[in-house]
C-alpha cells in the first residue's frame, strides 16, 4: 500500500466509524423508547456493548440529545464528519440549555464542524452556546470558577493534591 493508498484508507475508515457510531445512536434512542427510558436500558446496554454502566449511561445520554436537541449534529455522523467522542463534547457543552436552545446551537453549528478536532468543535459549541444564551453561560462561568479550588490534604499521604 502506498503511502496515498494508506491515508485514504485511513479516511474512508474515519467515515465509516462515524457512520457506525450514528447507527448505534439511533438503536440505542429506539431501544430507550421501547424500554420506557428506564435506568435498566445503561445495564442492557453496557452488558450488550462490553462497557461498564457508567460508560453505557453517558452513551445512553448522549444517544436520547442527538436524536432529540441536536438532530442537524447527528446527521453530520451519519455524513462521517463528526465522530461520537466530540459529539458526547457538544452534548456536555449544550446541557444546561433548554431544548429550544440546543436547537438553535444545534443549527448555528452545522456546517462547520468537518475536519475539525474534537476540542476546536468543543469551542465552536461553546461559542454558539455563548451567542444564544451570554447571561446563563455567563452565570456558569462564573459558578464554574468559584467551585475551582485546589486542597492540600496533610495526612498519611502526604501531598496528595485534591481537586
């Protein structure tokens, strides 16, 4: 394989793992929707995937706000532009908005996140989010930075740093 031949195929794979992510997402949404969005549907789900139940959670999270707050975000997985891992950032960054604002981030975004990593896409959600609600995004920056502490415990473990 030349050297072309192999960075294709390393982009033709990235697609493809998008797309497989976006198709998880949907069977996990659908599979919530069916159980009734009971707890048990992390345990099903992480039993199913081989991931603990912490992990099958955030995966559950983050299935029902793709296919519910942020579809435009979603069909850009299933375009292989944006892998799971930094649409579980977008997911973060848009929580604490109403569903009519992730909506509208949701479309403020789209377009503008191929070929981006997944921290410049955790920014540009970040700024969206700053554009449609600066006084919440705000009033979390500022609680954001006044739970910020550092404490230096002095016990058996001497210098252990606490965050």
């Amino acid at each position: 394989m030349s050297d072309h031949a192999a960075v294709e195929t390393m982009t033709v794979a990235r697609e493809t793992i998008c797309r497989s992510q976006a198709i998880q997402v949907h069977a996990i949404a659908r599979l919530c929707k069916i159980r009734g969005h009971t707890r048990w549907v992390a345990d099903e789900v992480a039993l199913e995937l081989s991931v603990s139940r912490q992990a099958a959670a955030g995966l559950v999270d983050v299935a029902e706000t793709l296919t519910t707050r942020l579809p435009r975000l979603l069909a850009a997985m299933e375009d292989g532009e944006v892998d799971l891992r930094t649409a579980g950032k977008i997911c973060d960054v848009t929580a604490a908005l109403s569903d009519d604002q992730a909506r509208e981030v949701d479309k403020k975004i789209a377009g503008r996140l191929a070929g981006k990593d997944s921290e410049k896409v955790r920014r540009i959600a970040r700024d969206a989010v700053c554009a449609i609600d600066p006084d919440g995004y705000a009033q979390r920056a500022k609680k954001r930075r006044k739970d910020r502490r550092v404490e230096l415990l002095m016990s058996s473990e001497v210098g252990r740093v606490r965050r």
